[in-house]
C-alpha cells in the first residue's frame, strides 16, 4: 500500500468544495493585473503592500479589502478569469466537485451588468466541466448589510439566469444582519425553486443558526462555529444531518479562533455533526483546500477515518443527486482502502 506524506494524501483524496467565495479567490497578482487592465486603482500600491494588509482582527475587517478588490472586476472576461484560476487551483487537489458563492449585489452596485457576471463565471465552470469533468453547481448570496429590498430586486434579476443557480445563500457583515431580516426574500427563493444555505454562527450567536433552521429553512449552515455553545441546536443539526460547512484557515485569520489547536473540528465530527472542509477565501486566508485540511489536521492530530470521514461528508452535503454522491464516496473509500499516509513527513 502506498504511504504518503500526510500532504500528499490530503492533495489526492477525492473532495467537494461548498463553500468558496469566487470573488474571495481573488488573488492580489491577478487582481493588479485585472485593475491595470480597467484602468483603475487599487488603495494599495503593490502586491506587496497589498498582502501586508491581510491582517484582520475581525470578519468587518477583511470584508473592507474583499470588497475593495472585487472592485475592480469589470468585463465578463475578468469574471470568467477569476474563476478559471481558482479552478486551476483546486484540479490539482483533486476537487471532483466544487459549489460557489458569488456576490452580485458587490458588483450590480457598482453598474456591473448581472449577466456579465454570471456569464464569466459560467462560462469557466463549464469550460472546466468539459476539459476534466470536474462538477459544479453555483449559489447566489445576499449581502446581509444591504436592505432586505435589495435582495428582491437581486432576486428578480437571478431570474433569467434561474436554471444555471442552484440556490441562494446569505453573507457579509453577520452581527447585527439576523436571518431574520431575509425571511421574506428566502421564503420567495424557495417558492421559486432554490434551495437554500446562510452563513451563521461565524461570529453570531447560536440563535442566527437557530434562525436560519426555522426561517430561511438552508440545508446547511455555513460555518456554524457557534452552534456547540447551544447542546439543543447541536442534538438538532446531528440528527437532521445538517451539514456545517466549516472554514478552518478563515476562522483562524478572522479570530474565530485564537488558536488552530483550539478549532472544533474534531469536537464537532465527535457530536455527530456533519462538518466539512472548505476554503471560503483562499486568496485571503492563506490557502485552498489542501491547505485548510492540512492545518487543522496537524493542530488537531485528526485520524485517517477523520479525515476520510470529512471528504465523505463533502459529497454527501453537497447538491449532487444521490446516484453520484455514491459513486463519489465510493472513490473517497476507494482511495482511504488503498493508501494511507506518515504524520510527521
Ligand atoms: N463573504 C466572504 N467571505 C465571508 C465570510 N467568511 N463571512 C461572511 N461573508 C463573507
Ligand atoms: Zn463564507
């Protein structure tokens, strides 16, 4: 049986991504490039100066420099770049499957045309699909900032474009933006066939997440770190097997926890829940998938059934039919029967 340093055994299982911001992807090479081609500026004068900004005591923090940079995407073209290199990335870490967040609301604002948008990022997707086979399905998230006016006419705008975005999710500023205030707009989305997802108990309290059950009815929470503070709401996310898509390197770079050593993973696959792995904003938070596996696994010495058992979990949270999600658990236990790897290499 082939042993693999704990790396490489993380970078070749089979995985599913769920929870990824496109506009998050944004990496500050790309981004320099893209603003010089459009003609604008960036409040940074270098890549350099750019990274050295990347340091946030809080979610409010970094959501100031993510949004600056998603700024400065313009043309479907820029979109469909974004999203092609965030692909190129995640191939060579064999993500068979990846569902995306995408922000319009950052760029309708700006004047951006819908349709640019989603057509770029479509347009990558598909090109990917065609070349390596490589699934995906998109999500469109609200801005919890914005009024919940503004995310009905988002809403109405989706529409021509309904049948290429699985479902809508919710994002942005958390505290002081309850589910609730979506109620509304979420009840229209699932009326008009969307399923639904929102961030919650990233920095909110359990009662966001309880919201997001009860009013928004997601079929999983995104993050949902604090959810273990409330034993009720966890008994309930176990045993209606409500994916956490959870966020290592992110919770680490925006202080959700102090220290990787202190993440709740293991806590929360030992409660039963269904947490996976994800990278929400790899350009941001110091790396993709391989990297947010690796770091919580080493802080928390996770098992190869650990480990194993989230990439199971990715598929089986994820909007695939159920045909595939068989066959690509299959590959993940496939892969864990046949390789195995050395912690300390
Ligand atoms: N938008 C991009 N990343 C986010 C995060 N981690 N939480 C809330 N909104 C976001
Ligand atoms: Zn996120």
């Amino acid at each position: 049986m082939p042993v693999l340093s704990l790396r490489e055994f993380i970078r070749k299982i089979p995985k599913a991504e769920l929870h990824i911001h496109i506009e998050g992807s944004f990496e500050p090479e790309q981004m320099f490039t893209i603003a010089g081609r459009n003609q604008l500026t960036l409040p940074f004068t270098s890549v350099d100066e750019l990274k050295k900004a990347y340091e946030f005591n809080n979610l409010q923090e970094f959501l100031d420099i993510y949004y600056a940079g998603a700024g400065v995407l313009v043309t479907e073209l820029d979109f469909f770049e974004l999203t092609q290199a965030y692909l190129r990335k995640i191939r060579e870490e064999n993500v068979l499957h990846t569902e995306i967040f995408f922000d319009p609301q950052t760029h309708t604002e700006r004047g951006i045309a819908f349709e640019t948008v989603i057509n770029g990022i479509r347009r990558a997707l598909e090109e990917e699909n065609q070349s390596s086979g490589m699934s995906y399905r998109i999500i469109l998230c609200f801005l919890r900032h914005l009024d919940e006016d503004s995310a009905f006419r988002m809403l109405e705008m989706a529409a021509p474009f309904k049948e290429w975005i699985t479902g809508v999710g919710l994002d942005s500023s958390e505290v002081s933006n309850p589910p609730s205030k979506f109620a509304q707009v979420f009840e229209k989305a699932r009326e008009e066939g969307y399923l639904t997802v929102a961030h919650a108990g990233e920095e909110g309290p359990p009662a966001y997440v309880r919201e997001a059950l009860d009013l928004l009815k997601v079929s999983r929470i995104d993050h949902g770190n604090r959810s273990l503070e409330d034993e009720a709401l966890v008994m309930e996310l176990a045993e209606r097997k409500i994916p956490l898509t959870v966020c290592p390197l992110s919770n680490l770079k925006l202080r959700v926890v102090e220290d990787m050593k202190n993440h709740p993973m293991k806590i929360m696959l030992e409660k039963g829940l269904s947490a996976t792995v994800n990278s929400d904003d790899p350009a941001y938070f110091g790396g993709y998938m391989t990297e947010n596996f690796l770091a919580v696994s080493t802080a928390l010495s996770l098992s190869q059934a650990e480990i194993t058992q989230l990439c199971v979990n990715s598929f089986l949270a994820s909007f695939l039919d159920s045909d595939t999600k068989e066959t690509m658990i299959q590959k993940v236990l496939d892969f864990s029967n046949t390789h195995s790897f050395m912690m300390d290499s």
